[in-house]
C-alpha cells in the first residue's frame, strides 16, 4: 500500500512542477513576444525623392521607440493619406495599433500592408501576434510560418526565435490532449 501512496505523492510532485514550468515559461515567452518590435524603415526608392518624407517617416518611428504610440499613429495616419502606396507605413501603423491594444484595426492594417506588398515580412509578424491577442492561433501559425518563410538574411535573429518558439506554443495549445 505503501508504493502506491507514494507513487500518487510522487506524480502529484511531477505535476506541479509540470504546471510550474508551463506556466513560467509561457510568462516569459509573453514577455519575450512584446519586447520592441520590428520597424519597417522606409524603402531607399522613397529616400532620395522626398527628404520631407523620410524626415516625418523618421520622427513615426522615433516616437514608436520612444513608446508614444499614440503621436506615432498620428503621423502614420497623415503619412498615409498623402502616401498611401508606401506599404511600410501601414505596417508601422499596424504595429503602433498593436501596442495601444487596438488588435482589429492592427490586424486590418497589417493586411492591407500585405496585399499592396505580399513579401512584406513583417506585415506577417504583426499579423500574427495581432491573431494571436484575438484568439485566433490558427491564423496566427499561417502568418508567423510566412513571415519565417520570407525572412531574409537581414532579418534580426531576435525575430526568428521568438517567431519559432511562438510557433511552437501556439501548435502546442492547439495539439490534441491526450485522453485522461
């Protein structure tokens, strides 16, 4: 009788600490996952034409960095009513969309950004952790896997693997449980 109890002890032991380290490190992928995110920088093709662009597409970003995402969407929105064939904008405006928690809009201008530009890579990453924040993982694996697929040798390493181990959590939560 003894084995058995202590073999309930020692799985009831097992478990915790199971749900122990799911639980941290799925913590810590969250806060890996919204650290700063990835900035489309203005096409060279837009640099030389318009200095006063790149100077106004300059001070978006900057506010992005700088965590004022509301001024930054303010500029995105001007930059894309005069500039609306610069998909770059709409993927740097979906991204301060996303950091005010505006997820659908987010997602809305990630996509748009995808159809002007279907290789714009990280018009996916947005598209993805927007997906994700509105439930929809399925989704969010097909845009994290194209934004993988079309990462160049320029992309930052920083972005890879937190793109490969959010694919992972996300295809484990949806992987079938075993039967109890």
């Amino acid at each position: 009788m003894k084995t058995k109890s202590a073999r309930k002890g020692r799985y009831l032991v097992i478990s915790l600490l199971l749900i122990f380290a799911i639980a941290i490190s799925g913590w810590m992928l969250n806060a890996w996952m919204t650290q700063s995110i990835e900035l489309s920088p203005l096409p060279d093709s837009y640099d030389d034409s318009n200095p006063a662009l790149q100077q106004i597409y300059t001070t978006a970003v900057r506010h992005m960095q700088l965590a004022e995402h509301e001024q930054a969407l303010s500029i995105w929105h001007q930059l894309l009513l005069t500039n609306p064939e610069i998909p770059e904008v709409k993927v740097n405006m979906g991204f301060s969309l996303f950091e005010l928690g505006k997820f659908v809009p987010a997602r809305d201008s990630f996509i748009a950004a995808m159809e002007q530009n279907a290789y714009q890579a990280n018009a996916y990453y947005g598209l993805a952790i927007s997906s994700e924040k509105l439930g929809d993982l399925q989704g969010a694996i097909g845009a994290m896997r194209s934004f993988l697929h079309l990462a160049d040798d320029n992309t930052d390493d920083r972005f890879l693997r937190r793109a490969r181990a959010a694919l992972w959590e996300w295809e484990t939560q949806l992987a079938p449980k075993p039967p109890e």
